[in-house]
C-alpha cells in the first residue's frame, strides 16, 4: 500500500502572521538604522515603545546603538538586574524609565561612573 502526501492549499492564518513577521522584521530594521545613525536614541525608543519593538529583546536594542557590544549591553543590563532576552514591551513602568535615564548619560560620564 502506498501513501501520499498531499499538498495543503494555502492557510490565511499562516499567510498573514508571516507577512506580518515580515513587517515586524522590516520595521526594527529601520529602527536600527536610525538608532545607529542617531536619529533615534535607544532610551527613546524604550520610552516611547513602538508597536515593532515590543517583543524585542532589550539586549539586541542596546547593541542597535554605536559602540555597544555584547558586552557592554550584558554589563548594562546585569548592572540593572534585567535578564538580556527581556522583551522590551515586558519591562514595568519602572524599569523602563531606570534605562531610558541612564541611557541619556553621555558615554564618557558613563566610564567615569564605572571605575
């Protein structure tokens, strides 16, 4: 006896949520390139949390910015008691407004703070 497989006629669930992970993926592109062009700062994007940055990770934000790395973004955030896979749409009130203040530090004061 053989058994075939049948092909499956298109799922409009499945259609729309991958054109709208395609949109989320293209938008937080964008944003990137913004944060990373100073266009936009990283703290205003916590602040004012756009609909595609809510299940971002904060980590992969803060990485997003000039000159923060890895490290750097996991030294922040251990600093702040914040795991680095935290969505950023899942951060209180509190927490929100703890990193976008100390995002708004200028690098260099930021150095000084840490020796």
């Amino acid at each position: 006896m053989t058994q075939t497989a049948t092909m499956m006629t298109s799922d409009p669930q499945r259609e729309a949520a991958l054109k709208r992970a395609n949109e989320v993926r293209l938008a937080r592109a964008a944003l990137k390139r913004r944060i990373a062009g100073g266009a936009v700062s990283a703290a205003d994007v916590i602040l004012d949390l756009p609909e595609e940055a809510k299940s971002w990770p904060v980590c992969e934000l803060l990485r997003s910015q000039r000159r923060w790395g890895n490290q750097r973004c996991v030294k922040f955030l251990k600093r702040n008691e914040i795991p680095e896979r935290k969505q950023i749409g899942t951060l209180t009130k509190r927490q929100r407004e703890l990193l976008a203040q100390q995002l708004g530090v200028s690098p260099s004061l930021e150095l000084v703070q840490a020796q």
